[in-house]
C-alpha cells in the first residue's frame, strides 16, 4: 500500500468498477468454496504500465492497468483474477515460505560441513554462492512453475463456475507470446524463469479447457455463442502476417529502416493494426 499509494485509482474511476465487478461475480459464483467465503477481498487498481496483477494472502486483490490494456475482454480478465484468486486460496505464499526455511536448513548443514572439512572463508562463500544457485534453479525456479500451474488449472475452474467463456484463457498467453515476438524481446528458457513460457501456458490451458467446459456445464450457465476466440485468434494472425508480406513486397525500402531482432513490416503493420484489432480498451470502463 506504501509502494503504490500514489498511483491508486479511486473507487469511482471506471477502470476499478470493471475490475470491481469482474472480481464480485467471481467471488459469488465461488462462495461454496471456504477460503474464498472466509476472506475479506480488497480490490486496489494501480495505474502502472506494468503487466501485472497479484492477491496477498489476506485478500487484497492488486491489478495494474497494463494489464487492462492486454486483455482482449472481461472473460480473459476473468480467468487471469481468477487465477490470482486461486493464488491466495491454495495458500501458495504459504507453501514458497515453507520451502525457504527448509532449504535454508539444509543449506546450512551444507556449509557447516565443508567448513569442518576445510575451514576456509573463500570456500565457504563459494560453497554458499554454489548452494544459493543450486537452490535456485533446481527448487525455487521449478517449484514456482509449478504452482503458477496449478494456479492455472485451478482458476480456470473458478472461471468456469462464474459462466466465463474459458476457451479465451489461452488467447490471453498467445496474444503475450505474440506481442513478445512483435517488440523483439529475446525469450528466454523456460527453466530460467519462475513462471511456465507464454507458449506452453497457453497449450497448458487448452489442455484444460475441455474439463473447464464440463464444470461450466454443470453450473448450468447459458450456452457458449459465436465462434471459439481461440480460432478467431489464429485467423487474425494468419490475415496479418500476410498482409505484412505484401506490405513487405510493396515496400522492400521499409527493410533499411527495421531495427534488429524484428521481422521487416511486422513492426509498423501489426503495431497500428492487428494489435489494435485485438485488445480491448477496459481504460474506458467497458466490461
């Protein structure tokens, strides 16, 4: 609250109600569930460029509006506060607090080993630099991944309970990757990062669709209407891509003026157009 005290945007902003509204329908369709009967929700709306949203433990629900500016429409911004939602219920804050001291425990009789052996300071700190990245990449780093999965497969359910059209869930982590590729941000493996690739979320949760579906029908919600968002998505990037190589034809000068790491016409064709096509502004206050 000290932190982002300045960018808060008041309760009346139609930004906040979106997000109010969105987090209220998702909280009474899930009321059966205890942990989230029993919390006191919060919800905060940080007026920040950073792609972001997280839910502390006691309830307090923190979005950013970068990430209501990613989102396509309120059934994607659904399941990712559904996610975070699933967050605070499975008591995973909890569960990475646990797996510290432990590590820290046995890292200790690491290090109180090797100094018995060899009482030497240089290689007691580099043991310690040796056990802090062991303990980084072959604990933290995958144990995270995991929990952001089962956050996935949980909140998608808490989605699905709500009558949200679940099969948007992995156009969110599509639109991502693809925004990713169109900036030129270098992707990084997968096994470096707390949180699964973009890609691999996104096949994740299609995975998961087909059971999400079956728990929104037995929730009796209305039947799903228009085309699958997931199809739409593909179609849209087919179209675009090949309008950026006739754009690329039309305009090989273009390809002197692209800065490195990114497809020549992609940047300026895809950036007015495709993006534009497929976000939803919810700065408005539409839902």
């Amino acid at each position: 609250m000290e932190e982002f005290k300045d960018d808060m945007l008041p309760e009346k902003d139609g930004r906040y109600l979106a997000v109010k509204e969105v987090v209220y329908h998702l909280i009474e369709c899930n009321k059966d569930i205890p942990g989230i009967s029993e919390i006191n929700w919060i919800i905060h709306v940080v007026d920040s460029p950073d792609i972001n949203a997280f839910v502390l433990p006691n309830g307090q629900v923190f979005i950013f509006t970068g990430l209501l500016n990613s989102v396509n429409d309120t059934h994607q911004l659904s399941f990712l506060l559904g996610h975070e939602i699933a967050h605070a219920v499975l008591g995973h804050a909890a569960e990475k607090a646990s797996l510290v001291h432990l590590l820290d425990f046995l890292g200790m009789i690491f290090l109180t080993m090797i100094w018995a052996i060899c009482p030497r300071d240089s290689l007691a700190l580099l043991g310690q630099w040796i056990q802090s990245k062991l303990q980084e990449y072959m604990f933290h780093r995958p144990y995270g991944r995991t929990l952001e999965a089962e956050a996935d497969k949980i909140g998608l359910q808490l989605a699905a309970k709500a009558c949200v059209d679940v099969r948007a869930s992995s156009v969110f982590w599509q639109q991502m990757d693809f925004a990713d590729s169109l900036h030129g941000h270098p992707k990084l493996p997968e096994w470096l990062s707390t949180h699964p690739s973009h890609g691999n979320r996104a096949e994740y949760l299609d995975r998961l669709i087909p059971q999400a579906l079956e728990v929104r029908e037995r929730c009796n919600c209305p039947p799903l209407s228009g085309p699958d968002p997931r199809l739409l998505f593909k179609l849209s990037m087919k179209h675009f891509l090949e309008e950026s190589e006739k754009e690329d034809l039309s305009s090989p000068s273009d390809e002197a003026t692209e800065r490195p790491g990114t497809k020549p016409g992609l940047r300026g064709l895809l950036a007015s157009s495709c993006l534009a096509s497929i976000q939803v502004n919810i700065s408005s206050g539409t839902t």
